[in-house]
C-alpha cells in the first residue's frame, strides 16, 4: 500500500521514514499553498493546449539527446529496453538550460507558466530533502547539493486508445517498468485516471492513489546509491487499465549540481564505488532512447 502523508500531520516524519526504507514511494498532500496550487493549474491547463497542437507543430521542438530536453512523440522512448515503445507523448523543459528554439512559439503564455512550474518544484523539492537530510542525520548535504541543480521537468500525455494510430502491442504499456535515475522524482497527476502501480520489495504491485492536489514523491536510483540501499528506489510503471481515457502527468526529475560526487553517506560498509552525479545520468538516459 503506497501511503498518503499529510505534511502537516504530527507524525509525517515518521510516516516519511517508514515509506522510503520500505517501498521508496509516498503521496504527500498540504505541500502546495493556495497561490502555488493555483499557478500550477494554470500550466496545467496551458500544458494541454500544447499537446492538443497538430504533430506538425509539436515537431518543431524535437527532443535533443544532449540536453535531455524536447517534445518527444508517440514511441520515442522505452523505459524498459526488453519492452515495445511507450505509448505516451511528452515535453521535457528546464530554467537553465534550455534553448530559446525549444519554446513554443504557438502559445505565447506557455515559457512564463512553465518556468513558474519549475520554481514552485523546486522550492518543494528543497523542503523535502531537507527533511531527508534530518531522516539521515546528514546536515544540509542533500540541500547543498541541489541549491543549483541538474533537474529536467516533463509534461506528459498519454493519448487514449481512440486517438492511437494503431493497436499497441503485447508487452506494450503506456509506461514499462523502470525506476528512476536520480536523487528523487516529484510526480503530479494532473487528472484522477488510474494506471500508475508501483512493486514492493516482495514483487507485488500496488497503485498509486490519487489525492487532489498531492504529490507523488520516490526515490530514485541515485539517492539509493548515495544511501548505501538505506532509502528504496523501486520499480514502478504506467498500466493499459484505463487506456479509454487520455491521462496527464508531470514528474519533476531531481539531480544534484553537475560535479557532485556521490559517495556513501551513512555509517556502513560501503555497497558501491564512488560516482558523479551527470555521468550516471547520461549513462542512465543513453539506455532509454
């Protein structure tokens, strides 16, 4: 069972430890307040109107491997290399890195709620870490190391099964199973359609509960790593279950500073060598397209 944490509960610091050295996922509610809640709607609603623009038009801002940013169509990626292609479209976009060619010009609000989007993820990923960092006794060195961080944003569409342009295949999920790369991921599912499971460490699958206005939160494989296995990065994956009805998400994908060694931060035989934080990235990303 994927828990669903108040953050203003008395307890949320022990449901916060609970859920990450066990299933590496939690949905956390009254982490948003009324302004940030209500900017997010409005991307929201302007991410749609992107992806309801023709192909032609989402074309022009095509994915770039280098960046990790773009409009990807129908198909270009599978998280699981021994699966068929995603059935999922999406636009991946950052504050930092990102080249002018890549904005929309189509929709003359949507660079200004995006970058509004990335700001109110930010400061809530900041929060959360913090809270890692008191969980592990570690000081600020999570905080510290995502003061400027290395993180890519993505609207996502997962068109319906109507408006795919052919039947999807065995095997073939709108999501295939895969965990996260990096320190940790924050998921909003913008509309209450169901799909999104997660496998406990015993091999079940659980879904994911929909909460109005939560935020999914998980581990990802680096924070796993950087905690020598202490927090649980698990696989998770977007199901066919209710392929009838268009679903929309946006995860927040979280990585440290470039040049961020990363290196067991608790008191244990170390499991894994040493490593910076953007070569394992790309190394991760080289394997999904």
């Amino acid at each position: 069972m994927i828990p669903v944490i108040d953050l203003k509960a008395k307890d949320a610091f022990g449901q916060i430890r609970r859920a990450y050295t066990t299933v590496g996922f939690a949905v956390f509610t009254n982490c948003l307040n009324s302004n940030e809640q209500s900017d997010m709607s409005c991307w929201f609603d302007e991410m749609k109107l992107f992806f309801d623009l023709d192909l032609e038009t989402k074309m022009k801002y095509p994915y770039e491997g280098d960046t990790n940013l773009g409009y990807s169509v129908v198909g270009d990626e599978n998280v699981d290399p021994t699966a068929p292609k995603d059935l999922k479209e999406s636009f991946n976009y950052n504050n930092t890195r990102m080249g002018d060619h890549l904005w929309p010009k189509d929709l003359p609000n949507f660079k200004a709620s995006a970058l509004q989007s990335i700001d109110i993820a930010d400061k809530l990923t900041l929060r959360i870490l913090g809270m890692f960092d008191d969980i592990l006794g570690t000081g600020n060195t999570l905080v510290d190391a995502h003061i400027k961080p290395y993180n890519t944003t993505r609207v996502i569409h997962y068109p319906s099964v109507f408006e795919l342009e052919k039947e999807f295949e065995e095997r073939q999920l709108r999501i295939g199973e895969h965990s996260d790369y990096g320190t940790i991921t924050l998921l909003w599912q913008i509309n209450d359609v169901p799909g999104l499971q997660v496998q406990d460490l015993g091999g079940a699958w659980h879904p994911v509960p929909y909460a109005d206005n939560g935020v999914v939160v998980n581990i990802g494989d680096l924070l796993q790593r950087w905690t020598n296995d202490y927090f649980k990065s698990t696989k998770h994956r977007v199901v066919n279950s209710h392929i009838h009805l268009n679903r929309y998400s946006m995860p927040h994908f979280v990585d440290p500073t470039p040049g961020t060694i990363v290196s067991n931060l608790i008191e244990a035989k170390d499991k894994y060598e040493p490593i910076e934080s953007k070569e394992y990235l790309m190394w991760r990303l080289a394997q999904s397209y």
